[in-house]
C-alpha cells in the first residue's frame, strides 16, 4: 500500500464537503486555447489539494476539471486524447441512451451545459460559509478577466437545505468507501478500496495500474468526476407516499424501504421496525451492516432499495458480480429552494441534487452502476424494475417489499437528469504537464 500523494491530488477527491456547506459550480466555454492556458496559469495557485484534508488551513477550495472537448480545444495532442476512456472522450450527452437518459431525462431537455454545448472547463468550490465561497468565485472570476475567447457560460449554487436533509427528506452523505493511503482509520462497516479505484497512478482492485497511455504525469494523481444534475419532483413523491400508506408511520416506512434508510439515516438493517435517531447520528454504528447473513433476500431492507441497488455490499457474494469493482466516491450537493412541509403540488421551482460521483474508471464504475443496478432489476431477479429514486420509469414503474408482501405502482420521475457529464480532475503535476506541454496554435 503507498500512501497518496496528497499535496498533488485535488481536494475534492478525498475532502467531503464541510456542513453546512456553500457551493457553486461554474462552467466556462473556451473559444482561445491560448487564454484557456492562461487561465490555468492562474488557477493553478488557487487550486486546493488534499494536503490539508485533516487540518484544513481554510475552510473552502477551488479545484477545476475539464471536459474531453474542453482538453481538445485547449489543444493537448491527439495521441493524448484519444487515451482517454471511451465514456469521456464521447461525453455524457452521448452516452444517453445507454445511462436511461430518454424522454424528460433527454440531454434535449437539460439545462447545465455539457461538453457538446459549452461545458469546456468547471470550477467546483466548495465552502463552509457564503462569505468563503464568494471569495473563491471572485478567485474564478478574476482569473478570467481580460481573457478572450473564455465564456462564463453557466453557474449553479448549491448547499444544504434549511432542514439539512436532501429535498426528498432524508439525511445523505453517510456511506462511502475508505480509500487505501488517505490516512485515518475506517469506520466500522466502511469498505477498504485500493486507491487506484478512485485515483489515477496507483494499484486498483485488478491488480493494475490505474492511468492512461502517453505521459504518465498527466494522469497521476488524477481522476473522473461523473456530474449528474437531476431536478427532484418532490411533490410526486409524497403524493406517492400518501397514496400507498394509510398513516404517517406508514409514510415514514414506505420511504424508508425505498431508500434502505430511515429520513434520519439510520440504516433500517439495523433498525427495521422503528427509526432510531442515535443510531442515525452515530458513526460508529450507522453503517456497520450487510445483508447476506441476516437479510439475503430483502426482507428488511428491499433488495430493490435505493442503497442496496447502490452498493449491495456482500448480497451478490458468490454471483458473477465483483462488487469491489463498481464502487462509487459521493459528493451530492442540492440545489433550489426546499418546498414547503405539506405541499403536495409542484410549485414549478427547480430543485435537486448535483452528484459528483467520483471514479478512476467510468465505464466499471459509474456507467455499470447507473445502467445495471439503477436502470434494470435483473441483478437482484427483478426484471426491469428500476431504483425508486435515481432508475428510469419508462421501463417500469413499481417498487416491491417483502414484509409486508406488496408490489406499489405507478412511482413517477421522481429525479429527471437536467445535465451530467464525465469530467477530468487532473492532479497539480497533471496541470503542470498540460502548461508545460501544450503549446497554443
Ligand atoms: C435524486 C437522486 C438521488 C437521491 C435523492 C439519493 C439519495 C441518497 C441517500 C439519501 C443515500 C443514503 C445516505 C448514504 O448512504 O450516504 C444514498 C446513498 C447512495 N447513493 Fe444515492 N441518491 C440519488 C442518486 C444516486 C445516483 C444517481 C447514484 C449512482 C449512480 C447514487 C449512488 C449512491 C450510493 C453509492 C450510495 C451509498 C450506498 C451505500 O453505500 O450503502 N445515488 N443516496
């Protein structure tokens, strides 16, 4: 095992975000490679690593990331780009009908720009106050003035609702991998992951190298970011809740056997019949389980689950399925103003969560894990029936418990993808190459 090099990987690849938190995405268009260079000769100061993950010396950073089509306009060489993996180079847009991105969900239909129409470089701040972020957007700001040919194309703020849960309710952020070399101990329950399944330059769990062809240091300490923007119908789903249960408690069971989670976070394997909010707030227990032993077919927490779709932890030990092989680094963030408590009808407002799903390689890792266990139910011998929350419902629209026996119907849309696209986060020694090695036409 060697230890990461922290000092040379971005910070949001290892740092969750502070709470609350205050963030913003900002996306720029590049039409003058040669100010795109400059612009990162600015940057690249301001860019927060890792290095100060256990004592952050300020709490907020920058970190920025590119798109395929923003690398090739920067003009890094041909050999270069096409060693990329297949799902970048084509860009999420492209990629829609494979990820279930149909119908509402339909790159037409998004809002946040991609790499086919203007998503050629993103900033991704993240602070732990409004003052902080401000602070780190004028940083972003000022590196392009004066600059061509560098469009601020879009922004997008996020940061935790008043009632510091995600729109459909619940707490998030608890579960994620541990990665090997990032310090600190494990938290009970918290799976080990060799680094190089989220970071480039190092072992991944086939026993490889993860990293590219061509100059090495442009991929060390790098990684993808596979960004989601999906608009929740929060109206629908409690709609949805208050049609399939007779009482709150009803209500409350429902969603928490659609998420695998009661709202509060603890995790129903260890609490089925009623939420337990100390266990919810206690790290030390509230992801300490698996399924294979006490609850192999569901019974408890659906295998149809939200978080058991996610990571089904060691309930496909024993299949064809190597799990250690699609796991997935979580950086949500919502954005849009809370509905109201009770509000049953959609106030036309635009709100959801961005996800930052963070992977060394896209193809084994996020694209599986939206196609395969989001978007199909064959896994788990559910057929097509899809995930609750993050599954198309154009293939099917129901949800099934086994205590009690029941199969609900007609779940809607309840999250529509507004925007994604597959991001490269290059280490300092990656920017550094870029600088050192593209030089403008
Ligand atoms: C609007 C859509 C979504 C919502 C509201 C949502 C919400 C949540 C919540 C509340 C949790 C439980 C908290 C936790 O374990 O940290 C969770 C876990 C998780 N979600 Fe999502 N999520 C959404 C979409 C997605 C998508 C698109 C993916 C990946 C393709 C994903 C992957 C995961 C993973 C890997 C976990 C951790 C499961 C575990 O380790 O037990 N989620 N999500």
């Amino acid at each position: 095992m060697s230890a990461l090099e922290l000092s040379d990987i971005q910070g949001t690849v290892l740092r969750g975000r502070p709470m609350p938190y205050y963030g913003t995405y900002l996306v720029f268009t590049v039409q003058n490679p040669r100010s795109a260079l400059t612009l990162l000769e600015r940057l690249l100061p301001k860019v927060t690593t890792a290095a100060d993950w256990e004592a952050p010396a300020e709490n907020a950073w920058i970190n920025v990331a590119f798109s395929h089509a923003g690398l090739s306009k920067l003009g890094l060489p041909e050999d270069v780009l096409s060693g990329f993996p297949r799902e970048v180079r084509q860009g999420m847009a492209a990629r829609s009908a494979f990820l279930g991105d149909v119908g509402s969900s339909a790159p037409e239909n998004w809002d946040m720009p991609h790499a086919g129409n203007g998503l050629d470089i993103g900033l991704l701040i993240m602070a732990g106050s409004i003052a902080l972020r401000d602070d780190k957007i004028a940083i972003g700001h000022a590196a392009v003035s004066g600059l061509p040919g560098i469009v601020a194309a879009h922004r997008l703020d996020v940061g935790l609702p008043p009632t510091m849960r995600e729109h459909f309710g619940f707490v998030d952020g608890i579960s994620r991998p541990y990665i090997e070399g990032q310090g600190g101990t494990p938290l009970p329950g918290q799976p080990i992951a060799k680094a190089g399944e989220f970071v480039l330059g190092y072992e991944n769990e086939l026993g490889e190298i993860a990293s590219g062809p061509g100059p090495q240091e442009l991929w060390r300490n790098g990684t993808y970011i596979a960004l989601r923007k999906l608009h929740q119908d929060v109206a629908a789903f409690r709609r949805f809740l208050r049609d399939n249960a007779n009482s709150p408690e009803g209500q409350e069971l429902l969603a928490a056997q659609m998420m695998g989670r009661w709202r509060s976070g603890c995790p129903l394997a260890k609490s089925p019949e009623r939420d337990d909010p100390a266990m919810a707030n206690d790290p030390l227990r509230n992801n300490d389980f698996l399924y294979l032993k006490e609850d192999p077919d569901g019974r408890v927490t659906p295998a149809g689950s939200h978080i058991r779709r996610a990571n089904p932890r060691d309930a496909l030990d024993g299949t064809v399925v190597d799990m250690k092989l699609h796991r997935l680094l979580r950086r949500g963030s919502a954005y849009g103003g809370v509905l109201p408590e009770g509000v049953m009808e959609d106030d036309g407002a635009d709100r959801g969560l961005v996800i930052a799903l963070i992977n060394a390689n896209p193809g084994r890792q996020f694209e599986f894990v939206q196609s395969q266990w989001m978007n199909d139910g064959d896994f788990i011998s559910e057929g097509d029936r899809t995930d609750p929350f993050a599954g198309r419902k154009d293939k099917a629209d129901d949800f099934v418990t086994l205590k009690p026996r029941k199969r609900y119907r007609g779940l809607s849309q309840f999250a529509t993808t507004r925007g994604g696209e597959h991001l490269f986060l290059p280490g300092i020694g990656g920017l550094k190459w870029i600088l050192g090695n593209v030089k403008p036409a």
